[in-house]
C-alpha cells in the first residue's frame, strides 16, 4: 500500500482484503492459529479474554477453547461507553451470550468482573512493528493503557495474513501489541 495513506484509506483496504476471503479460508485460519504453539506460557488460572468477532474478523474460540483445556479462564470484552475502559466479564463458550449496546455479544452484567493476563485482540490492519489499526474508537488502545497501569497485561493481535500492511500511521495515544498471530506466521514485538 502506498505511503501517506491515512489510516482510515488503510483501515478500507486491509478491510476489504480481509472481506474478500471465503467463509473456508477463515474457519481454516482460526483453526491454525489455535494448532500453532502458544508464543507464551498459560498456567492454570490465567485470564484470557477474546473477543465476539464481528464482520469477517478472525474467530478466535477456536484458540480460547484450545486456551481454555489448559486451564486458562476466559473473559469476553463488554463495551461501557465511549473513551472508558472494556469491561472483561467471565466467559466460557457454552454460557449464552447478549447483545451489547453496539450490537456486539457481550457477557451478562451478572458474570464476574476480570482483568486479564493477555489480550486476544481483534483489528482492521496491523504492520510488523506491532502496531494496529482498530475501527477507529480507540477501545483496545484506551483499555491496555489503563489496565497496564494494574498489571502487566500481554497484547496479542489475531489477524488474517492478508491483513498486513507495510506501516501504521501510529499515534502517541496508539498502543503496540506484544504479538501477532496468524494462520501462517506469529510475530514477537516484545524486543521491536
């Protein structure tokens, strides 16, 4: 993609890459992200929280039912409001979901409060230095530098190959992830 584009020009074309896959292609890049090795160690108790996918984002049960058999404890972003925090609400994949106030599957105001140890985190475009382009809220990036401020707390993007693109256009406010999965390369940007 050509330099200068802003991110919203990005956000389109990485978009429309990762639309133009087939529902195989990406059930078939879900599940090979969940058979590849884990980047990091889960002990018995970690928190990991995903995400409801929406649109043709990268379904990432298939890694946190995977997550979840060694015995990780899951969570589920609830969106609050605009410029606050997610909330992260215990998860599991039989427990019924509703409907968040953007239309999103969010967990029960009723589950558990969490925060977790790593984020499964969802994206439009993402470059090989560990930064991302979301939707444009600034969810993700508010969220993991509040929650950073409690604990460490690992960043871990789950994209489409296709989804790559040469740079960001990062911003101050803009927070790296700490990895990359995808169905045929995992990157580390811990050391970046």
């Amino acid at each position: 993609m050509p330099a200068g584009q802003s991110k919203s020009e990005l956000r389109t074309a990485a978009l429309a890459a990762r639309e133009a896959l087939s529902p195989e292609q990406r059930a078939s890049a879900a599940e090979a992200i969940a058979a590849r090795k884990l980047p990091l160690e889960i002990t018995p108790g970690t928190i990991v929280s995903g995400y409801s996918p929406i649109r043709s984002e990268i379904d990432p049960v298939p890694l946190m039912r995977k997550l979840a058999e060694r015995g990780a404890q899951l969570a589920l972003p609830a969106v609050m409001a605009r410029g606050k925090s997610l909330a992260f609400r215990a998860w599991s994949p039989s427990d019924r979901l509703m409907l968040g106030p953007l239309g999103i599957l969010e967990p029960s105001p009723a589950a558990t409060e969490l925060i977790p140890d790593i984020m499964l985190v969802p994206l439009a475009a993402f470059d090989r230095l560990g930064h991302r382009i979301g939707y444009g809220a600034g969810h993700y990036d508010f969220t993991l530098a509040h929650l950073r401020k409690v604990k460490p707390v690992t960043a871990i993007g789950l994209a489409f190959a296709a989804q790559e693109i040469e740079a960001v256009p990062a911003l101050s406010h803009d927070v790296a992830l700490d990895y990359v999965l995808t169905e045929t390369e995992g990157f580390d940007f811990r050391s970046s």
